[in-house]
C-alpha cells in the first residue's frame, strides 16, 4: 500500500510540475533552452538537422516517439500568437515559409521514427491557455500509441 501511495504522490507530484513550469511561465522574447540544444551548448538527441529547421527528443516524452521541431533562427517566433501587448507580433507574413517547413519537416521525420503506416499527431501549445512553457516556436511530434481526443 505504502509503495503504491509513492506511486500516486509522484505521479501527481509529476503532473503538478509540469503543469505549474507551463503556468509559471511568463511569455517572454528572451532566448529559451532551445537556444542552447541549437548552440549545442547543452546536449538534445537530435534526430534530425538542417539548415533551418532542428528536430530532437522532448526530455518528458508524452509518447514512445515525441520529438520536438523548432526553427533554428526563433526571428520572433516565440510562439504561433501574440498574448501580452509586451511582446513582439510573433508569426507574421514573413514567417510563411519557415511554417511551412516545420510542418514538411514533421512529416520527414515520422517517416524516419516508422510513423506513416499508423498515424501520428502535431500539437502546437500557445500560450498560457494552450499550456505552452517554452517561449521557442516549437511543433511536437507525437507517435507510437493510440491518440485519444479531445486532448487534455
Ligand atoms: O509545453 P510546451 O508546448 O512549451 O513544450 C515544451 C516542451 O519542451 C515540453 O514537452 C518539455 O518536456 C520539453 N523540454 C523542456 C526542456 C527540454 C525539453 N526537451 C528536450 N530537452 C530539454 N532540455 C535539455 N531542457 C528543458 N528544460
């Protein structure tokens, strides 16, 4: 009984966590975590790289496969929408290409992780509603397992 108590205190310890880091964070111009995987100043398991576009494995993954996408070059992409006055417009005319990379890219890649055969789901969070956390335009790759709907 003890260890399954443990089991259900961490799990709600887990899901507090991750919950209060998208809740606690503020939405913010300035660089992210994700500057760093680019740098490589801090180590990612990248499993896919161009010129524009990164793709590495989400640190907490939601899935057997969830993989992040995000634009090497943010230019103002700190997510899809504008939520405060403070910050910049985020995506905008200019940024139609690198969308559309992102998206492209997703579909390369869940090739690559064996996903075409079965399916696969792209999120985008934005913002303090949609749960988002990091400031960095990202799309997550998520795969490997029945999706249920609606999301959580
Ligand atoms: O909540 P949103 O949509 O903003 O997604 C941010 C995602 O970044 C979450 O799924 C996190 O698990 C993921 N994340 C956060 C960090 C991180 C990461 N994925 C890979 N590597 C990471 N490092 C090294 N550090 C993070 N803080």
């Amino acid at each position: 009984n003890r260890s399954r108590i443990q089991v259900l205190t961490s799990h709600f310890t887990a899901m507090a966590s991750e919950k209060e880091a998208a809740l606690l964070a503020v939405p913010s111009d300035s660089p992210t975590i994700f500057d760093k995987i680019i740098n490589k100043e801090i180590p990612a398991n990248i499993v896919y790289e161009d010129d524009k576009v990164l793709a590495f494995r989400d640190i907490n993954p939601q899935a057997p496969v969830h993989i992040l996408l995000i634009p090497k070059v943010r230019d103002g992409l700190t997510g899809l929408s504008k939520v405060f006055c403070l910050l910049s417009e985020r995506a905008e005319e200019k940024h139609r290409e690198i969308l559309g990379q992102l998206l492209y890219t997703a579909k390369l890649v869940a090739k690559q992780e064996g996903l075409l055969e079965n399916g696969f789901r792209l999120v985008i969070n934005d913002g303090p509603s949609g749960c988002q956390s990091v400031y960095h335009l990202h799309l997550h790759l998520l795969g490997g397992r029945q999706m249920n709907w609606p999301p959580g």
